[in-house]
C-alpha cells in the first residue's frame, strides 16, 4: 500500500507542512508515526484532497468534515452526494445574494459619484460665471 511523507503530501497540494499538522490536529487526518516522522495512507491522502476541494467550494472544515464522514464503500453514499448537493445549492444562494449586494453597491457608487461629478460642474460653473461677473 502506497504511504506518503508529509513533504510529499506539501509539495503535491502546494500547501505547507504547517497545513497539514493543522488538519491532522483538527483530527482530519490520521498519519502513522515511525518516531518524529508522519506517515501518511492512501486514505489520508484522499481526505486531504477532499478537504481542500471542499474549501475551494467554499465549504468549512466542519461542512467538509461532515460530508467526508459519511463517506462508506461498503454502502450506497446516496446522503452522502445528497448532503453535498445541498451544501454547493446553500454556497450558490450566498454567492448570489453576494453578487446582488454587489451589484446594487456598484449602482449607488455610480449614482453617487454622478451626483459629485454634477456638484462640482455646478460649483466650478458657478465659480467662473461669479468670477467673470465680478470683473
């Protein structure tokens, strides 16, 4: 059975070594020890995949965590694809609300920076009309 080193593990998911004893401290993931050096399965391997594409999708660890639990070969992993249908469903709602946040904000930064911009034409246009008077 194929082991990884926790260099490895680094240098194949470009995180740090930090990275992974912070996953493996969570209880994410289960290295054997031979003295001070980590041993990693195949099976940790997959979870430390799992985890960081959960995070790409924007899961927490705990969201991740959950749905890797469920997680069994001997079963059908219905809940388990089900639990995750439902996590990327909840993801895609925030970002939208998100994106119609941003898309009002960026409208009123609009209204109010026309609304500047019209201050100003009045104020400098007044300014010369008065100077011009004056004179």
């Amino acid at each position: 059975m194929k082991t990884y080193s926790i260099s490895e593990l680094a240098a194949e998911f470009d995180l740090t070594t930090r990275s992974i004893r912070f996953y493996e401290e969570k209880g994410l993931l289960h290295p054997e020890r031979r003295g001070q050096t980590r041993i990693f399965s195949a099976a940790d391997r997959t979870k430390l995949r799992l985890i960081l594409r959960g995070k790409r999708l924007g899961l927490s660890l705990d969201e991740s965590l959950d749905i890797i639990h469920m997680y069994d070969p001997e079963r059908d992993n219905s809940p388990q694809l089900h639990s995750l249908i439902n996590k990327i469903r909840e993801k895609r709602e925030m970002l939208q609300r998100q994106l119609n946040d941003i898309h009002t904000l960026l409208a009123d930064l609009d209204d109010a920076e026309a609304r500047c911009a019209e201050a100003l034409t009045q104020i400098h246009g007044n300014s010369t009309t008065t100077s011009s008077t004056e004179d």
